[in-house]
C-alpha cells in the first residue's frame, strides 16, 4: 500500500502545473529577481569590510567586563568584525543620524541597548553579535552565583567576589562562540538574502504535502470518500503521501542549488552540506506544516491554502525575513514565538553557519527542526485516524 500511495502522489504532483509552478518554478523566478537586482549595489568578490558601530563610552560599560572585553577583542587585528568607536550618548546619535555607523550600543546596567536606523546586512551583524554577548553574559552570571552558593554553604565567608566571576568569564568566553570576520573572498554580502529564499522554497513545500492530502480527505474529493471507508492504514497512506512530496521538493532544492551556485554565482564555501542538511530539515518541516494544516482546517482547499501561506508569510515576518529589527523586538517580548516558527529555525541556522565558527547554534535550530516535524507529524497522524463523518 505504502508504493501504491507513493506513487499515485507522485503523479498527482507531476500532472499538477499550477502546484508544480509555485512550488519549483516561483523559487527560480525570484532567485533571479535577486540577482537582477543585488547585481548592481554589491560586487560579487571582495573581502566584507568591518562593521561601523559606536559604543556609549559611560561609567555603565566601563563597569561592565563582558561587554567591554569582547567588543574589545573583535575590534582588533586584521580579521575584526567591528570598527569601534567609544563616544558620548549625544556623538553616538549624531553619528547614526549621519549614517556614519551601522548602529550604536548603550549599557544601563543589567539593560543593553542596540540602536540601528535600518535592517541592513550591517545592522544584522551588530544585532546578533550583541545577542550572542548577551547569552554569554546570562550563562557566566549564572554559573558566578551557583560557585558563590556553593562557597557559602561550606561555610567560606571570605569570599572574593570579583575573582570567581573574572574566572567564569575567562572560561565562558574562551570556549563559546568565536565570532570573527572570516568571510570568503567570494562571497556576496547579499548572499544572506539567498539564506531567506532558500528558507521561504523549504516552507513552501507545505503546499505539495497540504494537496496531497487533500486528496486523501472525504470531505474534500470523491477519492478522499473512498479512502475512508478502506481497511487502508492511515500510518502507511501519511507516509506514502510525505514521501512523494519530499521527492518532488528536493528536486525543486537542487534546481534552486543550481541556480544559485552556476548562474547566480553565490559561493558557499566549505558550509555548503550543512546548508544541504538544514534545507532538506527546513523542507520536512515545511511538508508536515502542510499535512497538519490539510487535517485540522475545516474548510475548502483554496482556503487551507491561503491559510498555509499565511502561516508561512507570518513566519517569515516574525523570523526578520523582512528586517531583522521585528526578530529582535520578537526575541526580547515574546521570545517562545521564535522559539516554535521553523522559518526562524531554518534562517538563525544559516546566519549562525555565515557568522560563526562554533556548531553550536546551528545544532541547536536543527534539532528544533526535527522535533517540529516530528510533532506536525504525529498530531496529523492522530488526526486522521479520528476524523468521522455523519454522511459521505
């Protein structure tokens, strides 16, 4: 039963030319839209240039180590990544009014502060590298005051305070994220805009599971009548049907691929199988997104389709596909959104292999992407041994 399914869904896709559209061609179309328009404000070769930013030279960040340490350390040498300029709170905003520097950073004690005026490549830079000084600075506070309590339980009141939180922070610091300029002579600034696309075609192959079911429901097609009334398991039919989609969808990857990398020109340096391996995650989560939306929306398969794509665009909005600035403000407010949208998994993935040297992050966004999938597909799955209908 299970390649009866597969390949009934197989053909049903190929014959579909508007889904076959939207779904493969729509993905080349823009690639070479961007290419058309990137190709004119950026050269395609060419070391990228450090990061114009200001730091608000108070009593605050001096008083604060993490901060002035690790700014310190990646605005020096040949590889930086920032070019620092430590000035007065009324400089800093003139300087940023002037487009002088790309954004400026305030510390008010426990509250850090980045200031940009636009959502450029620059801005994304400064923006992620404060966050990623932010988790540093969470986990050796943590780690300072679990040693303090530990110190004062075995009865040590001579504690040196100072000490024990200069000592994590060494630690900390030395052994997470090494964040540096270490872009390739080939690569495209604008290559993180190639990173949305690729993250948008993975989401979009919800559209191809989302049909496929449709297909499969009574409520929807005379086909879909009959299934429910089949001794047919609806484990083998989910899988048969996810299994066809994801075929389809991974040739509409390599064209995209393809595409990018011999007409496009964009180079991926040594990231290009990890850029393969969250694609082909990004994609899986993008199909069960759609087999849940095809199961649990009561409703016409033009509307479940409008529906998907809405979920799909809300996810790209609240993810800083449109502007990094909306994934900060969602971040810092109601950081759980993010934590469940699997275009933030996939995009943070891809920025966290162009930005950083660690695997860390991007470990982390793939197990999130495995986990995601693997919840869309057992609620679908539950879903459609459920579902009765009084009459079909």
């Amino acid at each position: 039963m299970f390649i009866h399914n597969f390949k009934y869904s197989l053909l049903l896709l190929l014959k579909n030319k508007q889904l076959i559209f939207w779904t493969l061609a729509f993905p080349l179309i823009m690639c070479v839209l961007f290419n058309m328009a990137f190709s004119d404000v950026t050269e395609k070769t060419g070391k990228s240039d450090p990061v114009n930013i200001a730091v608000i030279n108070d009593d605050d960040f001096k008083s604060n180590s993490i901060y002035k340490d690790t700014l310190k350390t990646l605005g020096e040498g040949d590889d930086r990544v920032f070019n620092i300029k430590y000035v007065s709170s009324d400089k800093a905003k003139k300087l940023l009014e002037d487009d002088e520097i790309a954004g400026y950073l305030s510390v008010n004690g426990d509250d850090v502060k980045v200031t940009v005026n636009s959502t450029g490549i620059d801005e994304t830079i400064f923006c992620y590298v404060i966050d990623e000084i932010k988790s540093d600075s969470s986990v050796i506070k943590d780690i300072g005051e679990s040693k303090i309590e530990h110190e004062i339980k075995n009865g040590n009141m001579n504690i040196d305070y100072e000490k024990i939180y200069n000592d994590v922070s060494r630690k900390v610091l030395k052994s997470d994220v090494s964040i540096k300029n270490n872009s390739s002579d080939n690569m495209s600034d604008f290559v993180i805009e190639y990173y949305s696309l690729i993250a948008m075609a993975c989401m979009y192959s919800g559209i191809l599971s989302m049909t496929l079911i449709n297909y499969k429901l009574a409520n929807i097609t005379s086909v879909g009548k009959r299934t429910s009334i089949s001794p047919a398991k609806k484990g083998g039919m989910l899988l048969g049907s996810l299994s066809a989609a994801f075929l389809v969808q991974l040739f509409g990857l390599l064209l995209l691929y393809l595409m990018m990398i011999f007409y496009v020109g964009v180079d991926f340096g040594n990231n290009l199988p990890m850029i393969i391996l969250i694609s082909i995650l990004g994609s899986i989560s993008g199909l069960t997104l759609g087999i849940a939306v095809a199961v649990f929306f009561k409703m016409g398969e033009n509307a479940k389709t409008t529906a998907l794509i809405g979920i799909v665009m809300a996810g790209c909005f609240l993810s800083g596909m449109m502007g990094i600035t909306m994934k900060n403000v969602i971040d810092k407010s109601i950081p759980i959104l993010n934590r469940i949208n699997p275009v933030a998994m996939i995009t943070d993935g891809l920025y966290a292999l162009y930005y950083y040297d660690s695997m860390d992050r991007f470990i982390i966004n793939a197990v999130s992407l495995i986990i995601f999938s693997a919840v869309m597909l057992i609620i679908s799955w539950r879903g459609l041994r459920r579902q009765r209908y009084d009459s079909i």
